[in-house]
C-alpha cells in the first residue's frame, strides 16, 4: 500500500501508520472488522470496530482514487500533454472532485463550440485579445474572417473566439474549484410549488417557497425536496447567492474572481468591455449551471451518507434491543375481518402450535377467542404473549390483557413489539424453506413470537431496509445504504455470539469468515451429526477450511459441551493462555469460569507472550469473570395506558408511557398504543440543546413522554419528553398551523422543524408532523 495512503488515513484516525499498515494487512488477508477489532488488537494496537470500519471505508475511496489518477495520466500522457507542472498537480490531488477538475480540459468530449472555433484556426485571436485587451477586438478578428473554414465575418470571428475563452474559464481547475467553495458557503437551494400542485402536494407543504443556506441544510430536508421535484410537486434549484444579493446590478463576486484569475478589468481599454462580457458569458450560460450540477450532487451525497447513518444507528440499536430469553411465547399478529394469526413457538423457537381467532369486527367472537388462547398457554406452558403493532393492536392486547386475568396463575407477560418487515419474511423464500407446512399469514404471527425472544436472531432473516427505522432510506443509494447496513447486521451479531446448535442459517452467515453457503452446510452437518460438542467439529463441516474457521469459532457459543470454553468469547487459539492460568491459579476450567476475586487479582502481564500480549490476556480474563456474556440490555415492556387505543382518546397534558421505534434528525417516533406514532421534536427531547437525538433515545427504549397535541384530521401527534413542559395555546398549536414553542433560551432553527413524511413505510410515512419554528426566526441560542 503507498506509504501517503497509510498516513493519510493514519493522521485522519489520529493513529499510527503501523497501525494502519497492520490493519490494512490483515484485512487484506480476509480478516473481518469484527475479528480484527477483536482478536488482533496486539497487531493493530488496540483499534477498535468503529476505527476499523472507518479505516475500511477510507482505504477504498482512496485506491479509488489513486487508481482513477493513473487511468487519467494515462490518458492525459496519451494526448502528449502531460506537462511536470499537471502531473504534480493531478499528483497531489487528495478528492476526486479535485482529480476532475484537472482532467475535465482533457476529457474526450463530443465536439463543442470551442472545439469548432479552435478547427477554424481561431485560438490566436482569442490568445490575443486576452493578452491585449488594449486593442480593438473588431479590428483584430478582421484577418480571422474565412469563407471557407466558415467564419463569415468579424463577429463570427469573434463567436468563436468567446467560445474558446468561455471554455478555459470553465476548464481552470483551481478557478473551478474556488468558486464551488465559494458558491457552497453562499449559495442557496430554492424549492417552490408547482403551479396547480399545492393541493395534491400538500405533505410537502413547509417547502412550498424556501430558500435554504447550502451548508446548513440537514439531510431529511435535502431528500424531501428532492423527492419532492421528483413527484412533480416543486421546482428546486440552486442559486449561488442569496436573492437579495442576486438583485444587486453590476457584477456578481463571482464574475470579478473569474475576471482577477485572467487579469480582466475595466480600464478604459478597446478589448476591455469585451472581455468582461466573456466573462459574465461564461459565469451564467457555462459555470453556474456547471457549479449547480456539482453541488447538487454533493449534497445528494452528503445527505445520503447522513440517512444511511440514521439508518444504521437505528437497525443497531433495534438489532440490539432486549431479548426476552428463551421461553416459550405466543405471538399474536393482529386484524380484524381476517382474523389475528396466532402461533406459539418453544423455548427455541420451534413452532409447536398455531390458530386463528376472530375477536374483532365484524364477527367479535370474544370469548371463544380468549378459550382458545388459554388452551394454548395451558397446553405450551406460554410465559410470554407477544403482540403485533399494526392494525388491531390495541384491540388485541386488550385481549391478552383479558387473557392475563383469566389465567393469573400462569403469571403472563405480554409486550408489543415491531412487525416491521414480518410481512417480507412471511413471503421469503427462507421461510418457505422454514416453514414450509405454515400457510404464509401464520409465519407472521411466528416472526413476532420470535423477535420477542430474540430481537437479533429473528431480524437477521429480514433485508435491513425493509425493517422500517431509517430517515428517507428509499431516496439513499441502495448500494451505499446495504454496505452500511450489512456491516451494522455483521457487528452486532458478531458483538452478541451465535448458539452454534440452535443459530439459523442467515445468523450464521452473518457472523464473522461464514458464507451462506459455508452456513448452509453447518446447518446441515447439525442436522445429520446431532449438536456441536466442540468447536474443532467445526473443522469437519464440508468446506470450512482452516482460514474460515480461525475468523468463525470465537464467535460461536457451544452450552454444555465438552470444553467449557467453547461457551465462551475466547478463542481456540487462546486456549493455551487459559490453561497457564488454570495451572498458576490451581482450579479447573468450571472452577474458574465466573470467579470474578481470583481472576481480578490476577495480572495480565504474567500471561502474555510473544503471540498474545497484554490486551488479549486482558480480554481473556475478562470473558472467563463473565463468559459469552450478552452486551445487550435487560429486557422490560411499556405499560399502554388503559383506555388510551385511539388517537380520539388523546388529551393534551396526558402522560403516557410507550415505546421508541424510530429516530430521525428532527426527533423521535414514539408508539403510545394510539395505533400512530407521535413525534417527540428534537427540541422536546431535552431541557438542554440536543444535536444528535440518538444521544438521547434509541428505538426499543421505554419512555415517559407528554402530549402536547392531537391533529386528528392529519393523524398527527406531538409529544415531548420534558414532562414539565406547557401545552401549547390554541394559536401555536399543529391543528391550527403554528408552532410549538421553543425552549427556554433557545430560538426555534429551520432544521428543527418537522419534515413532509417519508414513503418508507411504517411509522416513519404516516407519524411526521410540522415542526413549529416561525420562517423568520433569528439565530438560535443555547
């Protein structure tokens, strides 16, 4: 790897380029983040996961870079034009936006005006008339006239020769590059409604007539308007000032830096006048629309980047979320004339019962209902009721409210949970393959019952992108959003450990050096050979060679099997470093594991050698104190407020506990059991400035939150988290079309405002509402 490479990400990582160097290395080698992070830390100094992936990222764009500069070299020397001077310059190019500055003057192009001019011999008279704007530019395009090369006259002549001049303004890469910057800190993107559409495009409603700083804009209000122009609904485009400064006369700061780069001014001159008419020419037919363009896209990108982000923080902390532990569980997938879908599955997950029962409209057969449910609890011997949070939610956890009554001996716990993306797996081919004997509404009901148990295990059988917690993911690069996804769905999994003997074929394949197909084959050896008792039967699995098995078998869990380490985060290789400890403390392996006094007054740096240094030695004595344990929380469910199932049974002033199911950059979508999620905004998240409101709520976490108001005609909610917050007035409320308060000390900001819904689906589509920042607000304080 070039030695700039390696520093640049070294100084950018604020580590050192062994670091980098070794990383690189091992990654290189088929190392994943996950198994790096962990079990080479002594290699690459103790990076962690974050600085990984980080690093990852970094190494690709930059041999990106570096090989699209030798392809541009190649070509440019191909031209015979590549001067010292280019070559350094294209050398030291550190974007690619810098790299194709440079080579735009050389990229092969279809013929343009400049070309045609420069074929009718006419770049001596535009080389001219900008070296001597003393001259007379008519008298000098006199002798350029041509019948024959087309050049009819003078002012063809002189056509031309602007065409010429227009283009290596727009060609300079330095000028180019210092005028996008200068248009990115002024510029302005504009979004206004198209005529006739305010009506049809009404959710988009807060960007009917909006002129936002470029780079101040947040991402969500970036993709909106974006997806707004793409609806047909507004006309968006950016502009490089402010309109009051456009409405200046005379010419715009932009024009005077093009003029300065060329030594072009007004001095009374013949060619002066003309030349500055170039030059305002250039500026608005050419540069400006090239500038847009490349604005444009950097802000697609940077907002992409920024709801890929979203997304992901929100799929780990869903990932994540509490497991409620393997017992057994009925799963209830609410409707209403179709029927709620039940299924119970056992402690591990296995299908052992299912029905459907008819509690609702239109048939409300109630009490049959509640008997064949408690047939089930009795015969299964349920412990946990999971509920569906789509239609017919409420309703159906009235019922297993009921249920728990008829039955309290049995000491039930029921909790709603998410079935975002239950309706995808039910339609999958993995469960068909699963559950092929189930009709495909039960496999829902089955989905639910699982996530419950285990949030992880479940959601990993589902296409991140259609769980449902992102911010515009459906507007963001589908390659750029599943790199990011795939790579939070491999972290967390690996993070947590996988049960060897119980793992289903896509956990498996997320963990750390398996394949689908590697995972495939595991499944089946297990099937055939009974359950894992070693990890080292790993090495029987047809085509699991020795590099896969190294990056696996750390990550994988084997309860009571031969070796109690195989229970364990520590990893066979260690194993030796596990048994000098046993020696020197004298206990057997059982004896050890879990004694937190005698391995904490052990000291790491007694067992290290020349392969395993202090910080694995560290994290082995750690992972014995507490073997595989699980970083995810403990697990507890929202209480819905009795009484409180529709959004007509709102109240300002109610508080009400519930559960967050997503977080975007304006706040937090809340399920209080309304079958609609309210908005907690940004600026009711906390009685201090908050930035990122992931610092704040994670979805899954259990919640006390306040309402502020109901919008029943637009099913909108407004919640706040500051429980001693006052309920808006009458005026500033989101039925009447103001705005909330601000908080103490603090001006409402335009990018704390809610934004037009997403049509992602879920929570995210129908829970957006209007923020209430007045247009005209000055600068915030904190």
């Amino acid at each position: 790897m070039p030695a700039t490479i390696t520093a640049r990400i070294a100084a950018e990582l604020a580590v050192r380029p062994q670091q980098v160097e070794a990383a690189v290395g091992l990654l290189d080698g088929g190392s994943t983040v996950p198994f790096v992070a962990r079990y080479r830390k002594e290699a690459t100094g103790g990076l962690d996961d974050a600085q990984l992936r980080t690093l990852e990222e970094r190494l690709t764009y930059l041999r990106e870079l570096d090989a699209r500069r030798e392809a541009v070299l190649t070509e440019i020397r191909s031209q015979d034009k590549l001067t010292p001077e280019l070559e350094a310059a294209i050398q030291a190019a550190d974007t690619k936006a810098t790299l194709e500055d440079l080579y735009l003057p050389y990229r092969p192009k279809r013929r343009t005006k400049a070309q045609i001019a420069r074929e009718a011999g006419l770049e001596p008279l535009a080389e001219l008339l900008l070296a001597h704007p003393d001259r007379d530019p008519a008298a000098q395009a006199a002798p350029f006239v041509d019948a024959d090369r087309k050049v009819a006259d003078a002012a063809a002549a002189l056509e031309g020769a602007r065409a010429i001049l227009v283009e290596r303004f727009s060609e300079t890469a330095d000028l180019v590059g210092s005028l996008r910057e200068e248009m990115w800190g002024r510029g302005r993107l504009i979004a206004k409604v198209r005529d006739g559409k305010a009506t049809e495009g009404v959710k988009y409603s807060d960007y009917f007539d909006v002129a936002d700083p470029l780079p101040k804009l947040p991402a969500h209000r970036i993709l909106a308007m974006f997806r707004g122009e793409k609806e047909e609904i507004l006309d968006v485009s950016i502009v490089p000032e402010p309109p009051a400064e456009a409405d200046v006369k005379g010419p715009s700061d932009y024009e005077r830096r093009i003029a300065a780069r060329f030594d072009i001014s007004d001095r009374g001159r013949p060619g002066d006048r003309w030349l500055i008419d170039t030059v305002r020419f250039a500026w608005r037919t050419r540069l400006q629309h090239q500038l847009a363009v490349d604005l444009r896209m950097r802000l697609r990108e940077m907002a992409e980047a920024e709801a890929a982000r979203v997304f992901a923080a929100n799929l780990r902390a869903l990932l994540l979320a509490a497991p409620a532990g393997q017992r057994a569980t009925l799963g209830l997938d609410p409707g209403y004339r179709t029927g709620v879908k039940v299924a119970v599955v056992d402690a591990t997950g296995k299908v052992v019962d299912t029905a459907t029962i008819y509690p609702h409209e239109p048939q409300r057969r109630w009490d049959e209902a509640l008997a064949v449910l408690a047939a089930l609890v009795k015969k299964h011997k349920v412990e946990l009721v999971a509920i569906g949070n789509g239609t017919a939610s409420r309703e159906t956890e009235k019922l297993a409210a009921d249920l728990i009554k008829l039955k309290p001996d049995l000491q039930l716990i029921k909790a709603v949970v998410s079935e975002a993306g239950a309706s995808v797996y039910s339609a999958s081919a993995y469960a068909s393959q699963e559950l092929p004997e189930l009709d495909v509404t039960l496999r829902g009901a089955v989905s639910i019952a699982r996530r419950l148990q285990d949030p992880l295990a479940e959601l990993v059988k589902i296409d991140p992108k259609s769980i449902g917690v992102g911010q515009y993911q459906h507007d963001v690069d589908a390659h750029q959003l599943a790199r990011s996804l795939d790579a939070v769905v491999e972290d967390c999994v690996n993070g947590v450990g996988v049960d060897l003997n119980t793992a289903s074929v896509p956990l498996l394949a997320r963990v750390s050096g398996l394949t689908e197909s590697l995972a495939r084959n595991i499944v089946v050896y297990r099937d055939s050979n009974g359950a894992f008792t070693s990890r080292t039967k790993l090495r029987e699995v047809p085509r699991l060679g020795p590099k896969a098995f190294e990056q696996c078998a750390g990550f994988l869990r084997i309860r009571d099997g031969e070796d109690p380490l195989d229970a364990s985060g520590v990893h066979p290789e260690a194993y030796d470093v596990v048994r000098r400890i046993l020696k020197a403390t004298g206990k057997p392996a059982k004896a050890l594991i879990g004694d937190e006094i005698t391995l904490r007054g052990l000291k790491p740096q007694a067992f290290a050698d020349d392969r395993f240094g202090v910080p694995t030695v560290s994290d082995i004595l750690r992972e014995l104190e507490k073997p595989g344990r699980d970083p995810r929380p403990s697990f507890k469910t929202a209480t819905f407020q009795e009484g409180v199932e529709k959004l007509s049974d709102l109240k300002p002033g109610m508080i009400l506990e519930g559960t967050v199911t997503n977080v975007a950059a304006f706040g937090a979508f809340v399920d209080i059991g309304v079958h609609q999620d309210g908005l907690v905004h940004v600026s009711a998240m906390s009685k201090t400035f908050v930035k990122d409101p992931s610092t704040i709520a994670k979805p899954g976490d259990v919640v006390k939150v306040k309402v502020l108001s109901c919008d029943l005609a637009r099913k909108r909610v407004s919640l706040t988290m500051r429980l001693d917050d006052p309920l808006p007035d009458a005026a500033s409320s989101p039925a009447a079309g103001g705005g909330r308060p601000a908080p103490a000390g603090q001006r409402p900001r335009r990018d704390q405002r809610q934004e037009a819904p997403s049509s992602g689906g879920g929570a995210l589509a129908e829970a957006m509402a209007r923020a209430a920042a007045q247009r005209d607000a000055g600068k915030r304080t904190r």
